[in-house]
C-alpha cells in the first residue's frame, strides 16, 4: 500500500516533538516506512512467527496479546494512535514471537524493519536518541503496568483503565477488557454495574 503523506505527517509530527526533523531525516524514514492497512480481526503479526518489525499506529486500534498451551488469550495491551507497537522479547532476543498483535477496528500502522531503523541510527543520532527515549519509557509504562496488576484492587485497574483507555473500552469485546485487567467477563460486569 503506497504511504500517503498524511500518514508520514503524522509520524513526523509526533517525532518533532521529539527532536528536529531535517529534510534529510525525513527523506530517509520515508525510504524505510511501509504502510500497512490491517482489518478488523486480521493479524499484524503472530506469536511463534519471526519478529523483524517495529510498527507505529497510525490510526485505529491494536491488541497485544499472548496465546496460552490451552488456547487462552492473556491481552498485554492496546495501541492506539501515536503508540508503537512490537514483540520486543522476539526482536531483541532474536527468538520467535512471543505475542501476536490484531485490530480491533480497521487500522493503519507504519512498519520499520529494526535493520533499516539501526541504520537509520547510525546516520542520524538525534534518532537514535529518541529511540532510547521511547524504549526507556516503554520500560517504565511496564514496571508500572505490572506494578499495578500486584497491589490495585480490580476496581481500581479498571478505573485507570477508563483514564487510560477510555475509547478501547467502547470498541473492546469483554474478554480482551477483562483479560488486560486480569479478571473474568463475570467480574467485569459486577464492576461495571457498581
């Protein structure tokens, strides 16, 4: 699918408030980024597949989630605009995915091949630059996250996940909410109804 300039724009401008974009930057994350139109219910990518790509939202919805030995879905997280979006166990560890990653509506993602993104680096270090930055805080919004699931209440998780996510709650079946809380669908219509 050819990138519309709308598409680079709005990567761009999460990157300005970043750093400063010259022309060449931008010329050369043009070169490298690969629209993606993902469908409701399609995969972007899959748990037990090779991982080579690292994906900005452009616009819609993605879960994260990981597939059990008994075919249950544990959801990690939802990427929304302006997230990006990995298997950063299977990228950096150079194993098989351990997570899969589907739209809940129909979305528009960038992909990077991490190769092309090092070298990207590599000539450009105020990229490499915002690149730790946003590996740094994807770290911290982690520990938080886990955090979190050890001393909140489900009450509590679900609150912060109506801050957080408000719109994911209206678009997400019960079964991904519930899952991302760490609680059952039963459970989440009690907390819903109090």
């Amino acid at each position: 699918m050819s990138i519309k300039s709308a598409h680079l724009e709005h990567i761009f401008s999460w990157l300005e408030k970043k750093t400063q974009l010259s022309s060449t930057l931008k010329a050369d994350i043009q070169k490298i980024a690969r629209l993606r139109h993902i469908e409701k219910g399609e995969l972007l990518f899959e748990q037990g597949k090779n991982i080579t790509d690292v994906f900005y939202v452009v616009s819609g919805c993605m879960r994260a989630f990981q597939t059990d030995e008994k075919g249950k879905e544990h959801t990690m997280s939802f990427n929304t605009q302006f997230f990006w979006l990995c298997d950063y166990k299977g990228l950096y560890l150079e194993s098989t995915g351990s997570i899969s990653s589907d739209a809940l509506e129909d979305s528009h993602v960038l992909a990077f091949n991490m190769l092309d993104l090092e070298r990207l680096y590599v000539n450009h270090p105020e990229l490499a630059t915002v690149g730790r930055g946003f590996l740094q805080r994807h770290v911290a919004t982690l520990h938080d996250r886990i955090l979190d699931q050890l001393r909140l209440t489900a009450k509590e998780r679900y609150d912060l996940f109506l801050k957080k996510y408000a719109y994911v709650e209206q678009i997400a079946a019960n079964r991904y909410i519930a899952s991302y809380l760490g609680i059952t669908q039963q459970s989440l219509s009690r907390l819903r109804a109090t």
